[in-house]
C-alpha cells in the first residue's frame, strides 16, 4: 500500500471508529445530511481500487483528514497501537491528507 492510500485507509479508520462524532463533526461543518458508512465505504474503494482521484474525492480525503486532526494525540495514538507504526507515521497520515487535498483542490 502507498503512502496516500494509508493515509487514506487511516482518516476513514478513524472515521469509521468515531462515526457518531464524525457525523456531528460534519454537521457543524455545514453537510448535516450525510450518510457517514456511504463515505467510509467510498473512501476503502478509493484505496482497494485502482480509483483516478478527482476533484470531489479530494475534497473528501481533506475533510477526513480534517476530522482526524481535531484530535491529533487521540488519532496518533489509535494508529499507532492498531497498526504497530512509529507516531511519525501517523502525524505524515495527517499530512499527507491534508496536503492532497489542498494542494490539489487549489
């Protein structure tokens, strides 16, 4: 797996795990209807698949990765325990997601 695909696979993890917040979280964000498993479901076929990225994907990684930021020590700590990788992999995690999705959304 490349390093944008686990970054991916990562946020929606997290996601997947604080599903409850995360919908709250994207609700204050302004998207209040959201199907949170839909998401969570596009974003492993992005990583299992041979997907082209586009714009509106881009845009999905950087929200995910947004969410993951808000609680940066909690989400470091849960991908270094469950995936037995230095913390510096999952702060990259971070900011491999965030830097795709703004740089390429600008």
């Amino acid at each position: 797996m490349q390093g944008l695909d686990f970054s991916i696979a990562m946020v929606a993890g997290w996601a997947d795990k604080r599903s409850a917040e995360f919908h709250e979280w994207c609700t204050r964000q302004g998207i209040p209807s959201i199907n949170i498993q839909g998401l969570i479901n596009y974003m492993c076929h992005m990583v299992l698949t041979d997907h082209a990225l586009d714009r509106d994907d881009l845009r999905l990684i950087l929200l995910f990765g947004e969410f993951a930021s808000q609680e940066r020590e909690a989400y470091s700590e849960w991908v270094v325990t469950q995936f037995d990788v230095p913390p510096l992999i999952a702060e990259m995690t971070l900011a491999t997601t965030t830097f795709t999705g703004v740089e390429l959304t600008a």
